[in-house]
C-alpha cells in the first residue's frame, strides 16, 4: 500500500519578511569615497536633505518620530544593539518596499558609521 508524503508545508509569511529585513542590513561595504567614515552623532550627522528624505520615506513623515529615533540610536553603544530597533521600524514602515529600500540602505548605512 502506497503510503502519503505531505507535500512541504508553505514558508510562513513573516519568515519571507524577515529575510527581506535580514537583506536591508547586508554589509556591501560602504560605496562612499571616503569609506566609512565614523560618524559621532547622528543628529548632527545628517544634512537636511537627509532628514526630509528619511521622514519622507522611512517614517511616513513624522519627524518627531525622526528624532527620537536618532537620540535613540545614539545612545545604544553598538550597531548590534541598535539593529532590533531599526528591524522594528523596518517591519513596521515596511522599508522593504521597493521605492524604499535604498534610502533604508542609506540609513541603515549611517547607523552603521556611528558605531564604526
């Protein structure tokens, strides 16, 4: 008697997503001229042009939200300490979203200077 194999069962949702999110913090190396250069504040380390295009796409415009994520990322002592949080914010402003990965990437990439 033959007997049955159940086919695999589909790859939960949120486990695609995470591997999208895992693919935001990919180390590429930095394409910037001067490496990567340590940033000490990432408050200070932004231009405004930075600011408008990160409240713009990565924080559905609020600002505040902005800032405090900054003081925030500031203050966490490392990179590893810091990526929970920035894997929150990308999973709830959806930063795999195609219009808004490079500017996640961008971002993501300031971070990582902080803690260079």
């Amino acid at each position: 008697m033959p007997t049955y194999t159940a086919p695999p069962a589909p790859e939960p949702e949120h486990s695609t997503a995470s591997r999208e999110i895992n693919a935001l913090f990919l180390d590429e190396g930095s394409a910037s001229p001067f490496g990567r250069q340590a940033l000490p504040d990432l408050t200070r380390g932004l231009t405004i042009n930075n600011r408008v295009l990160f409240a713009r796409d990565l924080f559905n415009q609020d600002t505040d939200l902005l800032n405090t994520t900054l003081r925030t990322l500031n203050s966490s002592g490392s990179f590893a300490a810091a990526r929970p949080v920035l894997e929150s914010l990308a999973r709830r402003f959806d930063w795999v979203d195609e219009s808004k990965r490079e500017t996640a990437g961008e971002f993501i990439e300031l971070v990582r200077r902080r803690y260079a």
